[in-house]
C-alpha cells in the first residue's frame, strides 16, 4: 500500500498489480464490489512493547545515582595510605586484556 502525503506521491496506484500479488488486489475488488457501497479501508495498527517506558525508569534511576561510591574510594585511600591494601598484579594484568577483547 502507497500513502500519498501531501502529494508528494507521483506514483499511480489504482492499477491492478501484476504477479503473485495481484490475485490480492482483485479479491479486495470483488469483496467491496459485492457489498454495494465503498467500505472504508482498515486503519493499520502499531502496538509497542513497555521497553520505552523500563529505558526511561532505568535511566532515571542511574541518573539519581552518584557516577563513583565515594565510601568505596576512602576506604580504598585509606587502606593504600596504611599500606594494607594488596594490588593482585596478575588480576590487574587479566582485567586489562579483558577489557582489550571487547
């Protein structure tokens, strides 16, 4: 189906189809020539999944949230001031070639 809006359409689309879909068109002639009077065509629907409305929630709530847990970081300063806060090498090591492969 070819809408025409604002007549920027040139295209004729009166003409019966040729091919496989044409067998379509002349069914949907017959079906409105045998009940007399035009029947007005049938609106199409859309209807949307709640995904908008759960990116939206999502979003506002990560939005609420401060972006570092500044707790999480002054425990971590205080524990490196201390000297008790051990740096695994190796899990550091692993995590930046991880982060390499994505």
């Amino acid at each position: 189906m070819v809408s025409d809006i604002k007549g920027y359409n040139t295209r004729d689309t009166s003409a019966t189809r040729q091919g496989p879909a044409s067998g379509v068109r002349a069914e949907r002639q017959v079906e409105s020539g045998s009940a007399g009077a035009a029947q007005p065509a049938r609106d199409d629907t859309v209807a949307l999944s709640g995904l908008p409305e759960v990116i939206k929630t999502t979003a506002a709530r990560l939005a609420a949230e401060p972006a570092v847990d500044e707790t999480r970081v002054r425990n971590i300063k205080d524990a490196l001031a201390r000297g008790e806060y051990q740096i695994d090498a190796e899990r550091v090591a692993r995590k930046l070639i991880d982060s390499d492969n994505l």
